[in-house]
C-alpha cells in the first residue's frame, strides 16, 4: 500500500510560519519507501535443472508440473512460492529411492544461516500426511525436502508441493 502524498501543512494560513520543505524531495523519498515495500512478484523461468534428489535417486519436473513458481524479495527477506503438480504435467522420481528432494533457490539467492520449514501441502506421496507430512530445510542455494519420517521415497510417487516459504538470504 503505497504512502499517501497529501502535503505537509503547519502553516497557520499566513505564508509566513510554519517548516519549509522541498516537496520534490519528500515525493522521492516516499517513492524509495514503496519501492522497499511493495516489490513485485517475479515469476521464476521453468528450468529443469531446478529439480534434482539425493543420488542415485533422480527427480524429473517438466513446465507443465509447474503449476505456481515465483518469489518476492525485500532486503534480505525472500518469499517464494511454488506448487509443483502431483496430477498433471510431467513429475517423475527415477533411479534408485532416497530420501531427499531439491529444489533450487530463485534468481540464483543463497540462504544465510540453515532454516528449517514444514511443508504446507503435499500430495501423490505413499504413506504422508497432507500436511506437515514433510519438511524442508535450506542447502545453500537449494531447497531439501524430506519425509518427517526421514524415509526414502518410493519411485511411484509423484511428489506435489504446496508451500510459501519465508527465508533468510545473503
């Protein structure tokens, strides 16, 4: 919500008290305080290489996976958000299970100290719950997601991922 621009008034109506002030300057300054505030939601390019597991184990996401990937940042703070589709488009774990999947950060971010999340919604995976059935913690530039239960994955399914996540980056 951008800052509203009425002027600043403390004049008693003469012209001769009241602060002297250069509206150019405050118009500049509030346009800094909203751009600080209210950044843009950037959508993040699909790139296959942005979904990957824990070797042996592979992780395949195709554009129409995809179903939501964009983030915001203000500072240091980066709010992503993203739905990887459990029932369309192309979502396939191949090789042999582990128990870790990756997602790569947006706009290339790192995450400063290690954070860790529960994951909002999931579906298409054996035996977790819907929600808070997995979690994910931070790898740098990656996003790790797991089961609560630390097991390995099985190769039928088709993990679907619903979350906002609020990080802390460099």
């Amino acid at each position: 919500m951008p800052i509203t621009r009425t002027p600043w008034i403390d004049d008693d109506g003469t012209g001769t008290t009241g602060t002297i002030i250069n509206n150019a300057e405050k118009q500049a300054l509030y346009n800094q305080i909203d751009g600080a505030i209210t950044q843009p939601w950037i959508d993040v390019p699909f790139a296959a290489a942005n979904f990957s597991a824990l070797a042996p184990m592979t992780w395949t996401v195709t554009a129409a996976g995809v179903a939501t990937n964009r983030y915001t940042l203000t500072g240091r703070v980066l709010v992503w958000h993203f739905f990887v589709s459990w029932y369309t488009g192309g979502n396939v774990l191949g090789g042999t299970p582990s128990n870790t999947l990756y997602m790569t950060l947006p706009a290339g971010l790192v995450t400063a100290p290690a954070q860790f999340l529960a994951v909002d919604y999931t579906a298409g995976i054996a035996g977790v719950s819907a929600v808070a059935g997995l979690y994910a913690t931070t790898d740098g530039g990656r996003l790790a997601v797991s089961k609560a239960s630390s097991a390995a994955f099985a190769l039928s399914d088709v993990p679907g991922l619903v979350m906002t996540v609020v990080l802390e980056v460099q």
